[in-house]
C-alpha cells in the first residue's frame, strides 16, 4: 500500500483520493482507512517509507558501486526523487506542528549519517573535496529542489548535477 501510495503522490500530489491508491494497491479503500485512520497517518508512513529506503540504499550503493564519488551521485539522484515528489506534504502536516516535527527529526537522524558516510568515502579516496558537511550538501540540493515544484521548465536535477560536479577534486 505505501508503494501504491508513493506512486499516486507522485503523479497526483497528496491529495489524491483515496480509491485511486486502493486501486493501485489492489486492495479497498476499508483496508487503508483500516491501516492509515486519516489521510495524514497514510502520507506520514509513505514518507518514513521512503526515508527508509533512501537510508538503507546508501550502504547498498556504495557496496556496488564502481567508486564512493558514483555511488553519492547515485544517492543523490534518489534524494532530488525524494524530494521533488513531497508536493502539498508540507500543507497536510502543517496543522500539526509537533508531528511534522518530529517527522522532520526523523528525516534527518536517518539521512545525514548516510550522506555522512557517502561523503568521507568520497573524501578518503580523494574523489572530492572534504569540507562539506552533508547537513550543507543536503540542505545545498534541497534549495536547488525547491523551484521544481511551481515550474516545470526549472530542472533541478540538472542544477544538483552541476553541485555535485563542483565538488570533485581537479586531477
């Protein structure tokens, strides 16, 4: 269902009905409201779902990657996925600011080791430079990421593409 969910949100932002995700997911709209009581619980458990995912494809990355600098490349493709797709999130958890809180706390207390940890492996094989925090980095794409949403000629991952290139060490 989160899969299904993450899927509509995408195309149709947050507010998408319910019946369309139950379709997708193959299931009743009964068995989400069963899972998710509000529309608010359901876009919470997509995005942890998705932060989750995002953690765990770090490691996995730079495992199978050719270098340490492919495999923050690659994350960081995912990351602008991730936060290009978060349309109207912000607007549903705004009536809640203790959750959107805590949601934000989470987001960072799973992502910024990861992207901590791409970065040195980066840094130690001298494929980039290694004063950059990966608080500095994410909050860097997330900004690039941020005009994507009202424009659709605006090509952030282009513009996160020309950063992450700006951080490669001249041989």
């Amino acid at each position: 269902m989160l899969d299904a969910a993450a899927a509509i949100f995408v195309t149709s932002g947050v507010e998408a009905p319910l019946r369309d995700i139950a379709a997708k997911a193959g299931v009743g709209t009964a068995t989400i409201y069963r899972h998710f009581p509000t529309r608010a619980d359901l876009i919470i458990a997509v995005y942890r779902h998705q932060i989750e995912a995002l953690a765990e494809a770090g490691p996995a990355l730079l495992a199978s990657s050719a270098t340490p600098h492919a495999a923050l490349g690659r994350w960081i493709d995912l990351f602008v996925d991730f936060l290009v797709t978060k349309h109207g999130l912000a607007a549903v958890l705004q009536s809640d600011e203790a959750g959107f809180d805590a949601l934000h706390a989470y987001f960072l207390d799973r992502l910024v080791p990861v992207c901590g940890r791409l970065l040195e492996a980066a840094a130690a094989a001298g494929e980039i430079r290694s004063d950059l925090s990966a608080l500095e980095l994410m909050r860097g794409v997330g900004n690039l990421c941020i005009g994507s949403e009202n424009n659709p000629h605006y090509d952030a991952r282009r513009l996160v593409e020309l950063l992450i290139a700006g951080l490669r060490l001249p041989r």
